[in-house]
C-alpha cells in the first residue's frame, strides 16, 4: 500500500476517533467519497492497525444504530423551516 494511502486512512481513523464523526462527516473533511473512507475504515486500517480498526468499527456502528433517528430529526427540521 502507497504511503499516502497509509496517511489518509490513518487521518481519517483519528478523526472518527476524536469526533465520533460519521461517515458523510469524515468524507466531507477529507474531501474523499464515502465509499473511499468505508473502504479505508474497514478493508485498509485492519490491515494497519486492527486495534484502532475496532475502535472505528465500534463507532461506526453506533452510527448505523443512530442513522434512522437522525434521518427523521432532519426531516422534521425540513418541514418546520417550510412553514415559516
């Protein structure tokens, strides 16, 4: 794996990290797809760093556990903006 690879999967695992970021969040930050950090997070840090995988992997899922709840207190702020 090419050096800057190794750097930018390591960035974007510290970040996640430090911030419980999402996804959206750390793609956006890093100016990389979402397909391109899940690809980091989950197939390229394992085989970097595999404690600090888990410790992604463990956010991560919380976020997926949270997503429905988010999705819906967006479409609520949607809705309430419209009517003013």
């Amino acid at each position: 794996m090419k050096d800057y690879i190794e750097e930018r999967v390591l960035s974007v695992a510290n970040y996640i990290i430090d911030y419980k970021a999402t996804v959206r969040q750390a793609a956006r930050r890093f100016g990389i797809s979402k397909s391109t950090v899940h690809k980091d997070c989950t197939d390229r840090l394992e085989q970097i760093n595999p404690s600090l995988a888990r410790e992604v992997r463990q956010i991560l899922d919380v976020n997926k556990q949270e997503r429905h709840i988010r999705g819906g207190l967006a479409t609520r702020e949607k809705y309430l903006h419209q009517k003013e």
